[in-house]
C-alpha cells in the first residue's frame, strides 16, 4: 500500500529505541523512552494550510528530530507509521 500524504503532512516511521543506557544497563520495556528519532517515509504536496503559503521542506529519506507526542499513529500492512504536520517536525539530522 502506498501512502500519500495531504497538504504540510509527513509520515514518518520511528527509528528503534536504545535497549541499553551509555553505560551499559539493559532497560526493560516500560523504562525506555519513546523515541524522537524518525524516517520520513512520505511528505505532502505543501501548498495553502490555513491562508498561508507552505513550503515543504523535508523529503524521503532524511532522518529528523520530533516533538514527543506529536502526531497520530497508524498501522498499515502490519508496519506502524506516524502522520504529522511538518510543524511538529522539530530538526533534520545530517551525518
């Protein structure tokens, strides 16, 4: 199935969550923290979103930074996915 994203919107999958601390304790599932860090899958046309003019600035494949609880999360063909606006997209992370 393929996904396609409205206006400013961005579908993004999460990166996995760290299984052990800098200092090599194993966390169990309920101590570790969601993650920030994602995968954009797929990004919208941008266009006019509320009377203003927006610029889509992400594309396939970068790798970003993103509010915590932003978002809302979809499971497709077995795989979940999250879809938000770019607003909620905080940073793009380059290597």
């Amino acid at each position: 199935m393929n996904i396609k994203p409205l206006a400013d919107r961005v579908v993004i999958k999460m990166c996995e969550a760290e299984e052990t601390t800098k200092s090599g304790i194993i966390l169990a599932g309920a101590a570790k923290e969601k993650p920030q860090i994602a995968e954009v899958v797929a990004v919208g046309p941008g266009g006019m979103v509320d009377g203003k003019e927006v610029k889509m600035e992400l594309k396939v494949g970068d790798r970003v930074l993103m509010s915590k609880y932003a978002g809302t999360e979809v499971k497709i063909d077995g795989q979940e996915y999250t879809i938000l606006s770019q607003n909620d997209i905080l940073a793009r992370i380059e290597d």
